[in-house]
C-alpha cells in the first residue's frame, strides 16, 4: 500500500515521521487517550518512537495510519488509522491532542480517511468500535455518518484495566 496525503478542509492527513514522537509520547500520557487507547507500559521517549515506526509501516497493507495536522502550520493534532484491513472490511480508530478537542478534528479526519478508503482501498465496511461510558466518541461517530448497530457487551479491556461495553457503528461504501 502506498503512503498518500488526505486534505479535509484545514487538516492534512499524512505519514508519521519520527519527528512526530515527542508529541505522540505526551499524547498518549494524556488521561483521554490512556484511557479509551491504552498502549499498555510506561511511554517514554523510545515507546513513542516505536509507535510512530509501527503506524509509518504500512507494509503489511493491514493497516493504514496518519498523523492528523493542521494543514497551515503543519502541528500535529491526532491520529486516525484503519486497522485489520482484510477481505473489503476495516476497523478505523482515532485520537486528538487536548487542544484539538471540541473543533471536529475527529470527525472531519475520520469522513475523510472513510472517503479514502472507500474510493481507494476498494473497501466494502469500515467499523467503528468506542466504549459506551466514552460519549465522546459517540459523538465522532455520529457526526461521521457511522450509523449505530448494536451494543458489545464487555468487548473491551481499556486503560484502567476494566472491560466495557462497546457501541458498533459502521458506515458501507453504499451508504449515502
């Protein structure tokens, strides 16, 4: 699979860079991301470095992973990836930085790693997985066009070391 770039609006959707690391070990320090995108372990310096080298490999083609950033100076405001690409279905996942929250940096980097994968990948269903107890990410999904199915029960070990319930939304590529 290769690398592309993916404008939406004022964010730019791009490779990790090893540059990128500092920002993505405080990331995933933040209590929000520890907790709905547990890494498990301590992130150091080295731990966020191995991060970014795993989501710039795209060369199992089961996976496609982008640095969200702010098309005008380039800062880096998440991170949105589909996960266990197979057989026209993916998983699609995502993160902001505190300061990016509140502004639809989800949604719009989500709709448009959708579009790509759709459009590109030939992909057929994308799902998307949150824990119930994180509305936020309800909302993300909402705002997505990822229609609700169902709830999970207890699908899920997330940060604080608990299984939750899980919300399943999924958008098709024949969806309006």
């Amino acid at each position: 699979m290769e690398h592309v770039e993916l404008a939406a609006a004022d964010l730019l959707l791009r490779q990790w860079r090893d540059e990128d690391a500092p920002v993505v070990r405080d990331a995933l320090r933040d209590p929000a991301i520890a907790q709905w995108n547990p890494q498990g372990g301590s992130i150091d310096d080295e731990v966020a470095l191995l991060w970014v080298r795993r989501r710039a490999d795209w060369s199992t083609g089961d996976h496609a992973s982008m640095a969200v950033t702010a098309a005008a100076d380039g800062k880096l405001l998440g991170s949105v990836s589909l996960h266990q690409i197979r057989g026209g279905d993916a998983s699609i996942g995502y993160w902001t930085v505190p300061a990016a929250r509140g502004r639809q940096v989800a949604v719009r980097a989500v709709v448009r790693l959708t579009e790509w994968a759709f459009a590109d990948l030939g992909l057929h269903r994308v799902e998307l997985c949150h824990a119930v107890a994180n509305p936020a990410s309800c909302r993300v999904a909402d705002r997505a066009g990822y229609a609700a199915e169902g709830t999970l029960r207890e699908s899920y070990r997330y940060g604080d070391g608990r299984r939750y319930d899980e919300h399943l939304h999924a958008r098709l590529a024949t969806d309006s």
